[in-house]
C-alpha cells in the first residue's frame, strides 16, 4: 500500500515540475585563460598603445535560453579579468613594446611616441557558441579600422556546466589568440602602413 | 532447434555484413620507410579528435618504423601556427610557412617528416520499422525489426615535410545501418561503420607511406565490403 502512495507521488511531482519547467542557472566566471604556451613568432618592431574600456574590463552578461521544452538555460557570465589577460597575452608578444593609454586620440588629443592604438571590445558571447571580439585599431594617420575575430567552439556542450562553461571560454580565446598573432599582418590597411615592419 | 539457429545466425550475418564503401583516393608512393622517422596526425576538428585517434592507432600497428609526436605536444611546440583555425590549408602555404625560420627551426628539432591531417563526421538517421518491447507478469520480450542508416566519412591528407611536398589525399565513406531485431529477446547489431572506414583509410596511408602503392593517380572505388 505505502509503496503505492509513493509511486503515484513520485509521478506526480514528476508531471509537475515538468509542468512549471525546469530552469538551471549557471554561474560562469572566467577569471582566467588557462595555460597557453609561449608563441612562436616574432615580435614587430613596434609601439602599441592599449587601451581597455570600462564595459571590456567589467564585461558581463545575463541571458535565458531555452534549450529544450522542459529546461530552461539562465546563465550569468563574465569575463573581463580574462579578457584582460587575453589581450594582455597577445600584445604583449606581438609588439615590441606596448604601453596601457588612457584615452582614444581624437582630433585634438593625439597621443605622441606611438605607432598604433589598440582597443578590444565584446561584440559577442554565447557560452554554448562562441565569443566574438570587435578589435579597433587608430593608425597614425588618423585612419580607424575595425576587425571583428571570432573564436569558436565546435560543437556544442550537451550539458553546460560552470565548469565546463569556462573550459569552453577557454579554447575560444586560444582560437581569438591564434587568429590575432597570425592574422594581423595580412589585415589590408595593416600591411599597407606597416609594411617593413610585417615584411622584415 | 539445430537448424534453427544456424538459420538465424545466418540471416543476422547477411544482415550484419551488408555495407556499402566508396573511396575516393590520389595518395602517391613516398620513398620507402626503412629507418624510424616521425610523423604527427592532427585532427581537424579540435573537438572530435575521435577520428584522428582512431586512424593514428592503427599506423601504429601497421608500420612499426613511425614514431608519433603527440597531437597536443605538437600544437603547443608550433603555437600559433597549427591551430585547427590556423593550419596551412595547401602544402604551398606550409612552404611559405616554413620561410619563417622559428617555424622552421622548431619543426627540425622536433623532428618531424610528415604531417597527417585528418578529419571525419558521422551521420544517424532515425530508427525505422516495427519493433514492440512489452513485458508484464514479471516477463519481457520484444518482437519486430528496426533499423537506423549510419554513414561515417574519412578524409586525411599527407605533407612530407623534409620534401615540401603534399603526398595526396583519401577520402573513405562507409555506409551501413545500425539494426535491432526483436526475437523474444532484442539483439543489437551494431554497424561499425567509423572502425571500418578508419580501417580502411590507415591502410590505404600505411601503403603510401611504405611504398606499397600498386598505382598512382586519382581512383574513384565503389564496393560492397
């Protein structure tokens, strides 16, 4: 009789949370880039100034997915430490010298002794996608370029976790880091101005 | 009850050995491997290394002179350069890749002679036909038949690095179905399409790499294996 009343409980609790749905929430903290190797390549002979705005370095975001008709994907993500460090990494390997700036040159505020002004934003992120950066470069020449890099990650987890969430975020900014080292010489503009420097 | 069963088994072995193989392949003869030398497989897809796993286990049964480099090792060592997003896509940008001379120099200590890129995919289509699985009385059984079609596909290509020169391709696509035939008990018969197709793809590699070409030149094969 008892073992009766507990299945017939057991089914309805079953229906009813299927009935309200299930929602899973994911912390995702990404405070770092993992272990990523020294690269191989060689840094240009130039000065790059680097300039990392409030939204980059604070960079978070809250998103509801609806991953299937009875759970519900509600997660929390950020990344500015790590997308810090990202960028940290790369320039610091791609130029010779890099120097942090505080403000964006405009036409009455040039900033002097610097070959090229780097400033790195979020344009996307999706921890089941992938993490999309839109790089702005202001040449000397007062000529403003825009180079949007993706890093991706194949195939989608089947369940998201925080930590697998991180992992994930991880192998996409190795891919943002391989494209920026082996792609920034053969940008049009890039290899236009920078011509001896890409070609030595 | 004898016959029976040799009845059943053999219609399961007929049913079992059905599958369909098409191959598409312009490997050349490489010179003879006859002292140890080094070779890396990279999987093209970083997330499904799967397929480059399984091709790389079977050269190393087939030729026992190849010492492998680690895929992860080998993407560490050549950071940024073999990235899955990255790697030279023709052996005429591996050569402009190795004017640069860390690439070079790194590659030569290491030690490496070919590079085997390899990639694949899977497909399933839904399970079809009538199969019931019912039980009740403390007894269980199931009756009928289902199927689902399964297609694995192989590709890998081979760059001898000390040559500079690409060694051709092979593409290997294995067709079958995964099947469940219910008789009282439900008898699983798996379809092995991705072993076979790897099977057949590191063989047709460890013949390039042994000399043991019997044709050069572009084929296109059909059978039924």
């Amino acid at each position: 009789m008892i073992y009766k009343r507990l299945i017939l409980l057991f089914i309805f609790m079953f229906f009813f949370t299927s009935y309200w749905g299930c929602t899973r929430i994911i912390n995702v903290n990404i405070d770092n880039i993992g272990n990523l190797p020294i690269p191989l390549i060689e840094p240009l002979p130039l000065i790059a100034g680097v300039y990392y705005g409030n939204d980059f370095r604070t960079y978070k975001i809250s998103q509801t997915k609806d991953t299937d008709p009875v759970v519900t994907l509600f997660y929390n993500a950020q990344l500015g430490k790590a997308n810090i460090a990202l960028f940290d990494y790369i320039l610091s390997n791609l130029f010779e010298k890099v120097i942090p700036v505080q403000y964006l040159p405009n036409g009455n505020k040039e900033i002097e002794n610097i070959d090229i002004i780097i400033e790195p934003t979020v344009d996307y992120y999706n921890p089941l996608m992938c993490l999309r950066y839109e790089i702005i470069f202001y040449l000397p020449n007062g000529k403003k370029i825009s180079w949007m890099i993706s890093g991706t990650v194949e195939d989608a987890p089947i369940i998201l976790t925080s930590n697998t969430a991180k992992k994930h975020a991880q192998i996409a900014m190795r891919d943002v880091a391989a494209k920026f080292m082996t792609g920034f010489c053969n940008q049009e503009d890039i290899q236009k101005y920078f011509y001896k420097q890409c070609n030595r | 009850m004898k016959n029976k069963l040799i009845t059943i088994s053999a219609l399961i072995l007929i049913i079992f050995s059905c599958a369909k193989t098409q191959v598409k392949d312009s490997l050349i003869e490489s010179p003879h491997i006859n002292q140890p030398v080094s070779a890396t497989v990279l999987s093209k897809n970083v997330k499904d290394k799967s397929f480059a796993d399984c091709v790389k286990k079977e050269l190393k049964n087939n030729i026992s002179t190849l010492k492998f480099i680690p895929e992860d090792k080998f993407r560490e060592a050549l950071f940024p350069w073999f990235e899955p997003s990255t790697y030279p896509k023709s052996v005429e940008k591996l050569g402009s890749m190795m004017n640069n001379h860390l690439v070079q120099d790194r590659i030569q200590s290491i030690g490496i002679r070919f590079i085997i890129f390899v990639g694949g995919y899977e497909s399933k289509e839904k399970f079809g036909g009538p199969f019931i699985v019912a039980g009740g009385f403390g007894a269980v059984g199931a009756l009928g038949y289902t199927s689902s079609d399964r297609k694995s596909e192989i590709s890998a290509i081979i760059w001898d690095v000390k040559e500079m020169a690409s060694l051709g391709d092979v593409q290997v696509e294995k067709s079958g179905s995964f099947k469940w035939i219910g008789i009282i008990l439900p008898i699983p018969i798996p379809d092995f399409t991705k072993s076979k197709a790897c099977s057949e793809t590191a063989k047709r590699l460890s013949n390039c790499l042994t000399g043991k070409r019997s044709h050069t030149g572009n084929t296109i094969e059909d059978f039924d294996k």
